[in-house]
C-alpha cells in the first residue's frame, strides 16, 4: 500500500488530540484499525479513519461506552450502500441519534444550572 494521503498515529493523535496510547487501545478492541502499514510496520491512517475516530470522541463527552461506540460503528458499516442488514443498520442508527438527542438534552439542563448555580454565587459574594 502507498503511503501517499496516508498519515502516521502522530500526525492522527495531533489532529485529533487523541493520545498515541488512546488510538492504539482503539485498534486492540477493534474500534479503528489502520488502513494499512508501511514498509517499517508503522500504523497508516486515512481521512475517513480520522473522521471515524473523531465521531468516536464525539460520543466520549455524551457517556456512551467503547461497546456502544462499537455498535454505532457497526451500524454505519452497515447502513452504507455496500453494507449488509441495511435495515437494522438504519433503525440502529435512528436510535442512537434519538439517545445522542436525550444525551444532549441532559447536557443543556445541566449547563443552565451550573449557570444558575454561578448566578447565585455571584451574589453571594457581591
């Protein structure tokens, strides 16, 4: 495999602000495996694997677990044109989007009470 349009695991844990032992304990469990090797047996990366790596640590923040970000993974794979069970894929996917949607929810309550909670504050010390 050529390396052009290839990136090594430091240029993807920079762009990605990832560590190196992050990426690489996502390719044991089989969340993102490389691309392909070079010639010295170093990992390889492309766009998508940066794009695929970035949506998992988009779902990082919102609680959900390396095995559910597995699943999710899954789902896209197989949602895609060339993927099998394209339906159960869908309807995967439409659940995760309804739960992210729930998650985000939460989040926004949460903030407007940290807000509050520092509103309060602010008086308290005035």
């Amino acid at each position: 495999m050529s390396d052009v349009g290839m990136m090594h695991i430091g240029e993807l844990a920079q762009r990605t602000e990832l560590s190196l032992r992050t990426i690489r304990h996502y390719d044991e469990i089989g969340l993102l495996a490389p691309s392909g090797r070079s010639e010295g047996g170093f990992r390889l990366y492309t766009e998508g694997d940066y794009d695929r790596l970035m949506l998992i640590r988009r779902m990082k923040p919102l609680g959900y677990s390396l095995d559910q970000m597995g699943d999710l993974l899954h789902a896209i794979d197989s949602a895609s044109p060339s993927g099998a069970d394209q339906e159960d894929a869908r309807r995967t996917l439409e659940d995760f989007r309804q739960d992210a949607m729930e998650r985000r929810e939460k989040l926004v309550k949460q903030l407007e009470m940290a807000d509050e909670f520092l509103r309060l504050l602010a008086i308290e010390t005035e």
